[in-house]
C-alpha cells in the first residue's frame, strides 16, 4: 500500500507533512515519515512492515509504504489535527495504490489479489484508537495497480479531530503493498 498525497481542507492545509516527505523515523512498525504515525490490529504476525516507498510508485516527492508477506492485515496510518472549529466540516484524501499478488513477476501487475480494501476516516472526537466508534469512515474501495483517491468528510466536535487511513488484508497472498 503506497500512500501520497494526503489532505485536510477547512480552510487550509492543516496536516503535518501531507506528502510523506523524508525525514522518515524509526518506529516499533519501521520507518514512517514524520508527523504520522503507524497502526495494526491483531497479532504479530498480522504486523505489516512500514518503509519509504520506492519512487515508481510515488505521484511526486516521497509516499509511505507498508507490505505484508503471506499475510492478512488490518493496518494503515493516522494523524490528530488541531486549531479546527467545532461543527465545520472537513475532508480528508488519500491517494492509496495498492498492488496485491500470488506471482511477483510484474510489480505493475495484481494476480489473483487478495481481496484488498481501502479506507479513509476522521476521528470527530480526536481519539487515536483505528476501532473507535466516533470514525467516520469512507466507503470500503478495492482497487488494484493504480493511484486511486479515497475521500470522507466529517464534522468534528471540538478543536482536534484525528486522520485515519486503513487498508484491510483479506486473504493472504505472496505480497500485498
């Protein structure tokens, strides 16, 4: 899963590093570019690896990256917004590729993928938990082998709402990124 682009508009760009730029720093996940931070549900061996991604599958500048080897996964990124007035809507996009496959031959090419969907979601109350029931989430989107933009908006209650993206692993292939 290779993410760029990222946005939340009230009224300006209020996210810290919206495009995954470098630096990247050294988590208990891998590297993640600063100002995100990683997350999963499950067990270990449900933990996909976070790294930079390589610059083929970048729209411009630096994307994060996390895969996962003969593995489900429920996993993806968030970030906690503040200085939003309560009420206001706002909207948040990401531009998720997301190559899913049994044969490593082609890296452009999806075979047989593993039943991958994407999300998008806001935190209204400004809570870190990627289970909370206050996320409102975007529709589920599983799509393959190109950038696709995933959006949702939402009103939060108070001055901090949180930023969520979660892609979810079906079925395990050789490699899901």
């Amino acid at each position: 899963v290779m993410l760029t682009g990222l946005s939340i508009a009230q009224s300006a760009e209020l996210l810290r590093n919206p495009g995954f730029e470098q630096p990247y720093l050294d988590g208990p996940e891998g590297p993640v570019a600063e100002g995100w931070s990683a997350w999963y549900v499950g067990t270990e061996s449900e933990r996909p690896e976070f790294l930079a991604a390589p610059a083929d599958r970048t729209v411009g500048g630096d994307a994060q990256m996390y895969t996962s080897f003969l593995a489900v996964h429920k996993a993806g990124l968030y970030q906690s917004v503040s200085g939003l007035t309560p009420g206001a809507t706002v909207t948040f996009s990401a531009n998720v590729w997301v190559w899913s496959t049994r044969d490593d031959l082609d890296p452009a090419v999806s075979v047989d993928p593993g039943k991958v969907t994407i999300e998008v979601g806001i935190d209204t109350t400004g809570s870190v938990n990627p289970e909370g029931t206050s996320i409102i989430w975007s529709a589920p989107v599983e799509a393959y082998d190109a950038f696709n933009k995933v959006e949702v908006s939402a009103a939060p209650t108070g001055e901090v709402a949180t930023v969520f993206v979660k892609t979810t692993v079906g079925e395990a292939r050789l490699v899901t990124d």
